[in-house]
C-alpha cells in the first residue's frame, strides 16, 4: 500500500535464537544450474566474423532486474554480436526463457554493458545498453536507453539525447545509474576506455525524459582517463552520493559530493586511487564499523607494476586505509567484475570476483569467493564451494533468481558461456532479511530506493547497507538490500533512513522473507 508498508513473505522459519552464527559452521556451496535453468548463451560469437573490434576481449556485460514486474528478478544480456541480445524472462520456476524478440531487444550489434533504472519514473525498470555499434561498422552514436512499457522495450536514446559518449570513437563500458543531486530522478554515468576518445560522461537527468551532459560538474578533466566501471554511493553519510569512477592504468577517480550539484576530485586526499588496473568495483561494510568500504578488481601478476585488489578500509570523513593483504583479498588474478553479498548468511558480507586475460599467467585463472570469517577477514574458497568457474569472467551480478533468501551468482564469460550457480547453503540455519523499496510515487525519491541507507540491529550488532545499483563490471546486481542474520530469528531494529532524509524505524522484524517498504506521504 501507499504511505506505509507493504509487506510479502515468502518463507518463514523460527529458530528460536537470536545469536549470529558462529563461523566455524559457516559454509557455502554452490551448484552449475546453467542448462537447467535454461540460459546457456554464448558471448563473443562476433569472432568468427571477419571484421575488426577494438578492445573486443573485454566485451561481456549483463544485468538483472524485474523487468515484468512480477517480483521475480529477469537476466537482460549483451551478447557482443552476431547474435541479438538475450533477455531471459524468469518463468517462477527455477527457469529462464529468452523473450527478447516480444520485448523488441534482440538486436545484433557490439553490445558492452547493461545499466538498470526506472529514468522516467513510470514504474517500469529501463535499461541503457552501452553499444560500439554494428559489427562490421561500429563508431560513436549507438549507445540504447530502452523504455520499458511494461511489455516490451522501446529504444529511445537519440531523443535522450544519451545516445553518444564519445565524439569520436565507439567508446563506453560499465554505466550505472544514480541520483547524485537527490531530485528524484536518475542520472547517469559512462565510463570511457579508449584513449583520448573524450568519452567519460556524466549525464543529468532533466526530469522530461532526456538527459544534459553534466560531465563537467566533476570539475576534473577525464578526457585521457580509461574508464571501466562507476557507481553513484554516499560514502560519508550526509545522504549525498560520491561518484566512484573506477579506471585503468593507475587513473580511478573519488569524488566527493558537494551537495550543490558539482563535486571535488579528492583521490590523493581521500588515499584512495592506488589500483594499478582498476576494473570492477563493489561497496559494503564489510568490518561491519557502521562505515562502507570501497572493493577495487585489479591485476595481480608477478610484474611489480601490478598492485593486485585495493580494499579501501572506510576511516570517515572521505579518508581510506589501504588493507587488502591483512584482509586478505589482494590476489584475484586478472580481476574484472565482483560483487558483495552474504553467501552464507553468517551476517558478515563476503566477496566474489571473476577474471582471466588470455595471457599465459592468467588463462583458465579461476572466479574467487571470499569468504569473510568475521570483523573483515577473509578466507577464499571458491573451488571447495562449487563456484567452479575458468574461463575468461567479465560481469558478474548476485542475485536471488529463485526466490529462496540467499544470493545466486551469475557470471559472464568472453569468448566462452553465461553461467548461473544456484547457492545452496550446507548448512540451512542462516536466516535473512531482503527489502526492496517502492519509492516511485514519493516526489524527491528515485523510483526502487537508490539511495537508501538501511541498518539491521540485532543485540548489539549492526550491519549496515547502502542500495546504489552501481556497476559491478559491466554489469549490475539486484535492486534489493539484503542481510545474512545467521541463527537469529528477530531483527531488533530495523532504520531506513530514505535518501530525503526521512527516517522508518521498524521494530522486532522476523526474519525469512522479503519486504517491500514504501515511504509514507505523497
């Protein structure tokens, strides 16, 4: 309903405790459900085809999102060419099926990455779909910001007027949405990777369904920076997001909001900045300190130039510690798309990543899971777990597919297939909590809760969580806050502080199920 809360459960347990977890019966395991779930696809079939595309081994992009509206997450998937785009509707059953020719997307071009946001405000989850173009014919000006009308998709980019990045080269990578000036719509950033193609952008949202190229409100020139990823987060609290511009070649970029619709590049002050190759990127608390912490995907080789993973240790006030080795997450080979989620609802959130290079040091390198043994220490056991994956990673997203309350992984492979692993926990005592956020009809809120704050308090534990829907690589994980509870059966407290500045205190939640809370008032 309007004005208040809604809420759906589906599932309910009682555990009768309201202890978390202890680590030692902490566990994960995940199973390969690609066929079964019916989305094997391949990625980069444009290779056999006689034709050049730049930069073509970093290709490999998909998101997720309710594209239908059901309540169930759908899979929109760039394929890189010669075959259309895939958008695999959730048929509710453990099951996918490709309908992007009744949505209107199964188009063949070099498709790179995939953003989700309701832009217009209409209810309807959009999609950007960064584009190089045709095959045989890529150049600037393809880019697609598809309008969802609820049952299919309408490509409206060129009015947008978000159709072109770059002037001059086919050039963009993993876009994101987010509203950094707070008026309720979504804005939207690009990352450009092609040298000296002056194609970074920042585009702000006009409220009239087109967007103006705000790039220079970062008051920073990004005309040589090689952009890969960017995510839209309030790093310190004020409600404001900062723009994390994660970039290759030593160049990602912090800046810091300052809440008048410009911002101020403070990488060096901010120590942060320090990645030699940044690629992906994913926030969380993950020392559970009350503050979020900023995941970076690097190369790690035997070379020196590389510096492997940055875990940026949030200290407050926009100032970082680098502290990846005592962490325990600097060596992720190749890194390129990752994510943090609780895989084993422990109530500490773990990390995944994915990678490969078809370089000698880095072919067949392994996906890693991180798995977070408490106060942000962490042990990798991807291989043991079942996230058996060595093929060349691009995106990666998390996701709960199949509606069981805990996070699924799907990874995008270059050159090679789509694959979903089912988590299917050992041991089935970790409870969890999911919200989702219905926000559209409240004016100075962006539609499905970007930029909402949300602290969980069970005892005298708290876990805190930021919804920013940033890009992971290429990709983007779900619209949803979720928290692994471990044995406990109550969240306490539960503080939603919406990105207005309101604040929902709800009291003595059960665990097991998803809610979707709306603010109240018009």
């Amino acid at each position: 309903m309007r004005g208040g809360i809604r809420v759906l459960v589906l599932s309910a347990a009682v555990h009768g405790t309201v202890l978390f977890a202890t680590h030692a019966s902490a566990q994960c395991q995940f199973v390969d459900r690609t066929d079964a779930a019916g989305i094997q696809e391949s990625h980069g079939a444009f290779y056999q085809v006689e034709c050049p595309v730049f930069a073509q081994v970093m290709h490999g992009g998909a998101s997720c999102g309710d594209f239908d509206g059901d309540g169930w997450e759908d899979v929109f998937f760039a394929t890189g060419g010669h075959v259309p785009d895939r958008l695999f509707i959730n048929q509710r059953d453990g099951t996918f099926v490709d309908d992007a020719q009744a949505w209107g997307v199964a188009v063949e071009h070099v498709g790179v990455g995939v953003a989700v946001g309701d832009y217009d405000r209409d209810g309807n989850l959009d999609a950007f779909v960064v584009s190089l173009g045709p095959e045989c014919n890529i150049g600037p000006g393809h880019h697609k910001l598809y309008k969802n009308t609820g049952t299919s998709f309408v490509d409206v980019a060129a009015g947008a007027g978000v159709a072109t990045t770059s002037p001059t080269e086919a050039d963009g990578w993993g876009a994101a949405f987010g509203d950094y000036d707070l008026d309720g719509f979504l804005d939207l950033g690009v990352p450009g990777w092609i040298g000296q193609s002056d194609g970074n952008r920042l585009f702000h949202n006009e409220q009239d369904g087109t967007f103006s190229d705000a790039t220079a409100a970062l008051n920073f020139d990004l005309h040589d920076v090689r952009g890969l990823s960017v995510r839209f987060t309030d790093m310190n609290g004020d409600r404001y997001p900062e723009i994390l511009w994660v970039s290759d070649f030593g160049e990602s970029k912090y800046f810091v909001n300052r809440k008048d619709g410009t911002f101020l590049e403070a990488t060096a002050a901010a120590g942060v900045g320090l990645d030699s190759n940044g690629m992906g990127q994913t926030v969380a608390d993950f020392d559970r300190d009350g503050k979020l912490d900023w995941y970076v995907t690097s190369i790690q080789g035997v070379d020196p130039q590389y510096t492997g993973n940055m875990m940026y240790r949030n200290l407050g006030d926009h100032v970082y510690e680098e502290a990846s080795v005592p962490m325990g997450v600097k060596d992720g080979g190749w890194g390129w798309g990752t994510s943090a989620a609780d895989f084993d609802l422990d109530g500490w959130v773990d990390v995944v990543e994915t990678n490969g290079w078809y370089l000698p040091e880095w072919v067949h390198e392994q996906s890693y899971l991180f798995h977070n043994l408490g106060g942000g220490h962490f042990e990798e056991i991807a291989d043991p777990s079942g996230l058996q994956h060595h093929e060349d990673g691009r995106a990666l997203l998390t996701f709960d597919y199949d509606e069981d309350g805990d996070q699924d992984v799907l990874i995008v492979s270059n050159r090679g297939g789509l694959y979903l692993f089912r988590n299917e926990r050992l041991e089935q005592t970790g409870n969890w909590l999911r919200l989702r956020f219905d926000t559209g009809s409240k004016a100075g809120l962006a539609p499905h809760g970007f930029g909402t704050r949300v602290t969980a308090s069970i005892g005298r534990s708290r876990q805190v969580t930021y919804l920013d829907g940033g890009s992971n690589y290429l990709g983007q994980s779900e619209l949803a806050v979720h928290f692994g509870l471990g044995n406990a059966d109550v969240v306490d407290k539960l503080v939603i502080q919406w990105a207005d500045g309101n604040v929902l205190v709800l009291h003595d939640v059960p665990a097991n199920q998803t809610l979707t809370v709306a603010p109240g008032g018009k």
